[in-house]
C-alpha cells in the first residue's frame, strides 16, 4: 500500500550506492552524499521532505546511527566478497 501513514516492520533500511549512504531506523534517517560528505538526519515522521536537518542538535543520534551503518555496511561487503561467483553474465550490451 502506497496511501496513508502505515508503520513497516523492519529492523532498518541501509543504502550504500555509487558511495552515496542512508540508514532508516524507524522515523529516523541518517544520509550522506558521497563518501565524505558530512551525515545529515531527519525525522521523517515530522519531515517527510527532509527539510530540516538535525544533525547538528543530534550528534549522539548521528553517532549511533553512523557505527550501526558501518557495521551493516561492513557485513554487506564481507558476505558479497565470500559469495562465490554465479557464473551469469551480470551486464549484457546490445539490445
């Protein structure tokens, strides 16, 4: 269901592409452009537009939501380099 305000039921929700970062605890979400880029944090339940940037008000919430991304992220990167290969052609050209 796309409509209304409907809690999920999940632990968090971790992104790590093109070395962009995000980490979703509940209302909470934890983002960062690049892999430098400083963490920026919105309360998505009061801001769903992600206008106001907590960060700075919330360093103790930043930390704990950086070392948990750092250990999914880390565990994501174990379990992928340890997989072994399918043997299926990942990108195909033409069309």
């Amino acid at each position: 269901m796309f409509g209304g305000d409907v809690d999920l039921k999940r632990e968090f929700l971790y992104f790590h592409h093109n070395k962009n970062r995000a980490l979703r605890v509940g209302s909470e979400k934890l983002v960062a452009i690049g892999e430098k880029g400083p963490w920026e944090l919105y309360d998505l339940k009061k801001d769903r537009s992600e206008q106001k940037n907590l960060a700075g008000k919330n360093g103790d919430v930043v930390a704990r939501m950086e070392k948990q991304w750092k250990k999914i992220d880390e565990e994501f990167v174990r379990v992928r380099e340890a997989a072994k290969p399918t043997g299926l052609a990942r990108m195909q050209s033409g069309g």
